[in-house]
C-alpha cells in the first residue's frame, strides 16, 4: 500500500517502506536540473514509449537453452540476478496501486540526433556550426561530433561562471576553454553556457560542477586536485574534498553496445576505467558514504565493480533493479530470460567509517537490501535520475557531497564528471514550459 507522504512528480508510485517505486525517466532527470527554490519543469525530448515488448530471442526449448547455458564458463553457469519474486511481485504491486500509463506523457523528438546513429561520442558536443539550410534537421547535431581529445590536453584551474543580478549567461569561445578543468554554477540561480564556435547553448543547474573530460589518470589527478580546491574543509559528514554520494555508470563493454556503436570506450588504449577510478576515487569517499554502480547481467562486470568496492574498503549493502518495461507496464522482456534480461543492476556499498568505532563494513554473507525501480525506457542508455529516490539515504539530505562520474547530464547540486556530462544540457534536448 502506498503512504501519504510527499512524492516528487517523477515518482508515480513507491510503497511505504521505499523497496518498490514506478518512475518516469525524462521527468526524474528534469527535476533534477532545479531546487525548491527554482524547480525545473521543462520538457526533455524523449523517445516514443514503448507500447509492446521486443520481440523474443529466447531460446524456446529445454535442448536450446541447455545449449546456451553450456557457453558459460562452468563458475558462471548460474550467474547472480536479481532475486526474481520481487521482480514479478513488485510489477504486480505497481499495476495494482496505479491503473495508469506507466509514464507521463513526453515530449518525442521527430527525428534522433544524428550521435545516436553513432557510437557514443567523447564530448557529447557538436561541431562549429554549418550553414543549417544545406543539411536535414538533425535535433540540433551536425554530421561529426566535435571530441576532447581533438584539443592537446592542458590541464586548466578550476573556473567559476560569473554572475549579476542582471545576467546569468557565460560565454567561451571554444569548448577548449572549459574542456579538462572543473566548472562551476555555485549560485542558487541556473546559468546559461554558451560556446561560440558551436553555436550551442547549455544550461548549468543550481550549485552544479562539472569536468568535461576523458576518465583518465592524468585527468584523475586533475579531479582531485579540484575536488581539494572546492572542499578544503570538512563538512558535517566529509572530510576535505570527500562526497557523501558517488555514482558510477561506466561504459562496460558488451555484444549490445557493440552492436549499437553508441558507446565509445572513454578510455586511452593503455588504461582501464576501473583501474584509474580504483586507484584515485576511495580517496574521495566520505566515511560512512555511499557508491552507486551500474552493472550489466554479466557475471564478469558484477565481479569488476565488486573488487572495486573491495578496493575502496566499501561494502554492498542494497541492491536495486530497473526493471523496463511497456508504457501498459508488460515487461520489454521474459524476466527469467537467459539470452536478455529486462533489467539492469545498480549495487550500493558503503564505505567504511573509521571515525565511528562501532561501525563495520558489512561482509559478503550479510543480507543485502533489494530494491525495484520501475520504469518505461527512454533514448538509448538513459536512465533514471536516482537523485529523489538516493535523498532519503543521506544523514542530510538538504547538505551533501555528491559526484556522478560517466554522466550524460548535470544534476542541480552534484559534481558531474565524464566527456559527455553536457550531452543533455543542451538547450536544443528541451522544450520551455512557463510557470
């Protein structure tokens, strides 16, 4: 049964104890971009909700699957899911408690973003601006997308975006000017970016940083330089240029992404994402903070992510699935799928306190928390804002430390990290709604 409480507009339903919760994804990332004090109620272009499930690629017979199952590496034969009883329990609670579409209703792009029809890019920018009545609409993005890595890299200090009480607009000649150092919009008003050469303007959220850049050493060492710069105090919960929340959504390869070409690796040859993120990030973990990852259904992701908890002495306390499913709320695939899962996996660890005495960082036998988030999926690997849902976790949910690291836009109030964190920014995803 659902409680009386205050629900931000993106959560369409979730239970009293928080476990299951129905969300629209556009919606959760638009609220985002605002505080209490300016909400953003503007539309992010989406795509057409799905109104019936992919057509199945599960094998049919008992011989089959027995075939498919044989191609796992003997230890990975039954590979961890999430526990399937809440998926179906949780799906049947939703239909039950909302008899509605399963998402409000978007704002659908006529024509994708050329990006999309290639893999995805190291900038989430477009090129200089072309004369626009020699090409086709293209939802704002020329034919080439412009890369950081086209720019020497230069590491830069720690810029702030100038504002008045007449004006909130920025301007930079070239993305290189803010590509590979720390922006920031520490004003409780959004900016607006503009990058002349590109012809593209970009909205900052309230109290937001970002870092355009590759996830890479040498641009680990910039972060944290920053990050010390920004925080070189403690607050009630960090020390010195810690986060209370960090969210990670790496790029992990796998047959969908490859086939689809929208994912680029971020990553020089010579350099594994989790590697470089192992060897900086457990620094910058507050005591007692929360890690966020999302993990693909493979057994060998599940272990990465794991060691790197292990690493940063963090331990997995929950463990939450997004469950997709139709705007009618089927879902896109069989739950107990062998070939694609209808889900996808975020584990929670948290970090050990060393301040707290009685503190433990739970070990592997320790029940972990299921949780189940409901929702009709969007454009290509876009998930969720986990912000509303994530809150509620924090001893302070008015006054903490967060960073998304891999993110596709900003967040009002978080650090964003990664060479796409303007993607969705752009003020051409958006329709303006008045207030």
């Amino acid at each position: 049964m659902s409680v009386l409480r205050s629900l931000p507009r993106s959560t369409l339903y979730q239970n009293e104890d928080r476990s299951i919760a129905l969300v629209d994804i556009p919606t959760s990332i638009s609220e985002a971009q605002g505080t209490a004090e300016y909400p953003s109620t503007d539309l992010l272009h989406s795509s057409h909700p799905l109104e019936e499930p992919y057509q199945s690629i599960e094998p049919r017979s008992q011989k089959a699957k027995d075939r498919v199952q044989a191609r796992f590496p003997p230890n990975q034969s039954s590979e961890p899911r999430f526990p399937q009883n809440l998926l179906v329990r949780g799906l049947a609670e939703v239909r039950a408690q909302y008899p509605f579409g399963f998402c409000l209703e978007r704002k659908v792009i006529t024509s994708e973003p050329a990006c999309r029809k290639r893999k995805r890019s190291t900038s989430g920018l477009p090129q200089p601006a072309k004369d626009s009545s020699k090409e086709p609409e293209t939802g704002g993005y020329g034919k080439e997308e412009e890369t950081v890595t086209q720019h020497p890299f230069q590491p830069r200090e720690p810029s702030i975006l100038p504002h008045s009480a007449t004006s909130s607009r920025y301007e930079v000649a070239q993305i290189a000017d803010i590509a590979n150092r720390v922006v920031s919009n520490p004003f409780p008003q959004p900016a607006q970016l503009n990058i002349l050469d590109l012809a593209r303007e970009y909205k900052v959220p309230p109290f937001s940083t970002f870092m355009l850049s590759k996830v890479g050493k040498r641009e680990a060492q910039l972060f944290s330089r920053a990050a010390h710069k920004f925080f070189p105090e403690p607050s009630m919960s960090a020390a010195p240029a810690q986060f209370d929340f960090v969210l990670l959504d790496p790029p992990w390869d796998n047959k969908s992404a490859r086939r689809s070409r929208h994912y680029s690796s971020g990553r020089r040859a010579d350099e594994d994402l989790m590697e470089v993120l192992q060897d900086i990030l457990g620094g910058h973990i507050a005591p007692g903070g929360l890690i966020a990852c999302w993990i693909t259904n493979k057994h060998a992701v599940r272990e990465t992510a794991l060691r790197a908890f292990k690493t940063w002495n963090v331990g997995l306390v929950e463990e939450w699935a997004w469950l997709k499913t139709t705007v009618h709320g089927d879902p896109i695939g069989a739950i107990d799928g062998i070939v694609r899962r209808p889900y996808e996996t975020l584990l929670i660890g948290r970090a050990a306190d060393v301040t707290n005495q009685n503190f433990e960082v739970p070990v592997a036998d320790e029940p972990v928390r299921y949780r189940l988030i409901i929702g009709v999926p969007d454009l290509h690997s876009r998930k969720p804002s986990l912000k509303a849902l994530i809150e509620p976790m924090m001893e302070d949910n008015s006054n903490y430390r967060a960073l998304e690291i891999f993110a596709r836009n900003l967040t009002a109030g978080w650090w964003s990290w990664g060479d796409e964190v303007l993607k969705y920014n752009e003020k051409s995803h958006w329709t303006k709604i008045e207030t």
